[in-house]
C-alpha cells in the first residue's frame, strides 16, 4: 500500500537514501557483464586511469537506483518514468567506498490531460562519504499517482 503520492513530493524536498558500501565482486561483476572496459576490470589499468581499479558509472547508477527503490520509490505510488535528460558520474567510484544518496523534487505539476497523474522533475545524488565529492547525479522525470485528482475538464 503506497504511503506516498504526488502532493508529497514537494519542490525544495530532500529525501535520504541512506549509505551504499561499494563491495568490489559486485563491482568487478557488473564490469565484466555491461561495461568490460580495462579500468573496470584490470587494476593495473584502473590505476593508471583513476588512480585505483574503478566502478563502471553505470554500476554506481544501478546503486542508487537500488537505493531510491529501497527507501522511497517502494513506499510511492509511483506511476514509473518517462525518462531524463541528465546522468553523469563526476567522480570515479572505488572498492569499499561508502556512497549517501538523496533524490531532490526541483518541480512538481499535475498532468493537464490526466488530473490523476503527477510528473515530478528529480535529481538524484550520491556522494562519497570520506570527502563528500559528488560521484553520480541524475535528472529525470517521476510519473505519481494524485492521492485526491480534481475532476478532468
């Protein structure tokens, strides 16, 4: 039963998504099945490249994603994604470091169409707790279910 619908998203609004320790099997894993590239793999090649063997940015992607699902998508009444118009992971992602996540609403309106529908812009981040640099930001859409929708014109 969801305990979150659009009129709780609002625009200013932060939600935590707790903490992620990255754990390198997983990492090395995820690499060699999406994204075998040599740094992701090979830690000689990632020292070179990152200064330590690094995640695939879309490993630390699917770790706030598990994140976002864990402690807030679930909870929601959530209506999926049309998609986003930003990912980026601006800082390489290692073994063993501890990632907080958040997601932000930086909009929020009702569909004109459908007055049972709210799409929601959000920004979702994660950042390395040692030093706070920001290691993976994404922008995207949210489709919400409207817990009292006004009539349809």
């Amino acid at each position: 039963m969801a305990e979150l619908y659009f009129e709780d998203f609002v625009p200013g609004s932060v939600f935590d998504l707790g903490t992620t320790v990255v754990d390198e099997a997983e990492m090395v894993a995820f690499s060699r099945r999406f994204d075998p590239q040599p740094f992701h793999l090979d830690r000689a090649a990632g020292d070179r490249v990152f200064g330590g063997l690094a995640a695939s940015g879309w490993f630390t992607a699917s770790l706030w994603m598990r994140a976002y699902v864990d402690h807030l998508l679930s909870r929601s009444a959530s209506l999926g994604s049309p998609g986003g118009d930003e990912i980026a992971w601006p800082a390489p992602v290692f073994a063993g470091d501890e990632l907080r996540s958040a997601m932000e609403v930086l909009e929020a309106r009702v569909s004109r169409s459908r007055p049972s529908l709210g799409l929601i812009t959000l920004l979702g981040t994660s950042r390395r707790t040692s030093d706070e640099r920001l290691v993976y930001r994404s922008r995207f859409t949210g489709m919400v279910e409207v817990r009292n929708p006004a009539p349809a014109p």
